[in-house]
C-alpha cells in the first residue's frame, strides 16, 4: 500500500500528470462556456440574416416587395438583377434572394402566381433550414394579405438551392479536409515536441527547428496530395484537383505554424491551448450556425484559426460557392506570423544545457 501511494504522489510530481488532468477538467468546461455563450441567442439574431430581393414585375410588385419586408425579421437589400443577386448570394453576401417575376401579378390573379427562394448549399444548415421555412410563410402570407377573398392559395413558393449536390458525404469532407487537419497537425506537433526534447542533448537548438521544418513542408506537401487525392475518389467537387491540393497546402501550412507557435511560447502546456482554440474553430465554421448569427465577440474570431477558414474555403471550392481569396489570404497570414514568431521566440531564448557526459551540439 505505501509503494502504491508513493507511486501516487509520483504522478503528481510529473508535468504530463499535471497537464493530463488540466485537459480533463478545463477542456469541457472551455466548451460549456465558449459554446453556451457564443450560440446565446442565436435565433434572437435572425436580423443579421441578410435576404436579397429582386423585383422584375416593376411597379406592380413593389407592394409585394414591401409586404415581404415588413413580414419578416431579416436584413433586407434590393438587387436589380437575379445575376447580380446570385452573385452576392454566391459571394457569401446574402443568405437568400427572394426573386418576383415579371409576370408575377398576372400570375397570382390566374391563381398560379410563384415566388422563387434561392438558397446556397454552402451556407450554414441552420440558416437554410430557418430560410426555408421563412420562404412557405412568405408565400402563405402574401397569400392572404393581397388575395385574401380566393379560397385557393395564389402564391406558390419555389425553392431553389444553388451549388447542390445529392452525396451526403459531400457534406462531411469541408469539415474532415479543414478541421481534421487541425486535429492530425496538433497531435503530430506534439510528438514532435516530445522528439525535439530528446534530440536536444546531441543537437543544436537551429540544427533541430531547420529539421523539423523540413518534415512539415513535406507534409504539407504529400500529406495534402494524399488526402485530396482519395477524396476524389467519392467525391466530385466543383474546383479542380489543383485548387484544391493547393488551398489544402494552406490549411497544412497554417495549422503547422500555428501548433508550432504554441510550443514555442507555451512549451509542455501547448497542447492544452491548442486543444482549446478547438471550440473556437468550431463555432465560427459557418457550417453550423452562421458566423453572423453568433455573439459579437466571436463573429470575428475565426479570421485568425486555420481550421475556420479551411472549412468556409473548402465548402466553397466542393459546392463551386464563390471565391476563396479572403480564406487563402487568411490561412497565408497565419502562417507567415505564427512562423516568425516562432523564430523570434527561439532566437531569444538560450540553448539548453548539455548533459554530463553528452557531446556538445555542433554548428
């Protein structure tokens, strides 16, 4: 009994001990609170919702226009072409384009009036799936409001979802390409950490960070190639083989700088704060709730974590939803800071001592 209470007290004396039991108790609660009080109120924020509509009926369907504005929560903005609109909606610019036709009014008198709902598959679910039933209210509502005294609905909604495609694993591979990544990168710097430390007794603080640069290029390199490669093999997405092997070179490279940043700073307690930049990443990769909708305080968040702007990328690159130039741009930043950082960090700090007996690193 007391070589097992001795043992006991061993553990504590250990900082992967200390470490270990930090992730069990600050890990979930990190998640309770950033989760709880990011997604408050969410649906209260239905106003950051921005709806598009195009009026091509003229005069005659300003009321209507204005009857779908009054009737509904949502930011609204007027567009003088459905091209235009479709364009926003790609561009992440709008959440949906309500469009009115021209014969719109002779339509609905003739009991066969239609409004078309464009909708974008790589926006978030919840938003499509709170839009699309806005849309059959819409519907039902100018109904009544403008053709109350026929006993058949006049107004008919036609929902039309842009950049759909029927695979339901289609859904999946932004979130295993963007976010996976994260994951498998933190947990191969943390290795590699471990790897580092044991190196250090024959080698060079500089001889070791050149090194282990070289293995995370030809990671972000092959690790990339392979993983866009086999999903290719179930599924077609819009952007082509290149674009996607290089946007996920990006999303390699990002994640890798900033996994490495943390050790650089934080050292054996890196781990912990990479683990916990993973709530974060989460809730601000669109796919979920939409970033507009979450608390003021995190709408901006994800501008700064690889794996946020990886899943937005890759969403829009596999359905063919709009440009990726602000996520690239993101992900390069990222990157290129999270490194000279590192590089600082490491130029500042003193080389380890050498062990007795040990030869002393060469240069």
């Amino acid at each position: 009994m007391n070589a097992v209470i001795a043992a006991f007290r061993g553990f504590f004396k250990l900082l992967p001990t200390k470490v270990g039991l930090t992730f069990a108790f600050v890990l979930p609660l990190l998640f309770s609170v950033v989760w709880m009080t990011g997604y408050n109120g969410a649906t209260e924020r239905l106003g950051q919702l921005k709806v598009g509509i195009v009026n091509e009926t003229g005069e005659a369907g300003a009321a209507i226009e204005q009857a779908i504005k009054n009737g509904m929560p949502y930011d609204f903005a007027s567009y003088s072409s459905l091209q235009e609109a479709q364009k926003q909606l790609n561009g992440g610019e709008a959440d949906m384009i309500v469009s009115i036709p021209a014969s719109f009014s002779a339509d609905a008198q003739a009991g066969q009036g239609k409004l078309t709902f464009y909708l974008n598959k790589t926006s978030a679910e919840t938003a499509n799936g709170i839009l699309s039933a806005s849309a059959a209210r819409i519907s039902s509502s100018l109904s009544q409001s403008q053709y109350g005294d026929s006993s058949q609905p006049q107004i008919a909604a036609d929902i039309v979802t842009l950049n759909d495609k029927s695979n339901f694993a289609t859904n999946m591979l932004p979130m295993i390409l963007g976010f996976i990544t994260y994951i498998a990168v933190m947990t191969m710097n943390i290795q590699l950490n471990i790897g580092s430390m044991m190196l250090g007794r024959w080698h060079g603080k500089w001889q070791i960070f050149w090194a282990r640069q070289l293995i995370y290029a030809g990671v972000a390199v092959c690790a990339s190639l392979l993983a866009t490669g086999v999903s290719r093999l179930f599924v077609d997405p819009a952007a082509s083989f290149g674009e996607m092997w290089g946007f996920h070179m990006l999303v390699y490279a990002a994640s890798i700088c900033l996994t490495q940043m943390t050790f650089a700073l934080f050292g054996g307690l890196a781990a912990l704060v990479n683990t916990g930049l993973i709530p974060f990443q989460l809730m601000t990769a669109g796919n979920i709730v939409p970033v507009a909708m979450l608390a003021p305080a995190y709408r901006h968040v994800g501008d700064f974590l690889p794996a946020s702007n990886g899943v937005q990328g890759f969403f829009r690159l596999i359905y063919g939803g709009g440009s990726i130039s602000s996520f690239a741009l993101h992900l390069a930043l990222i990157a290129v800071i999270a490194w000279g950082i590192t590089v600082a960090r490491l130029a500042w700090s003193k080389p380890a001592a050498q062990p007795v007996g040990q030869p002393a690193p060469s240069h």
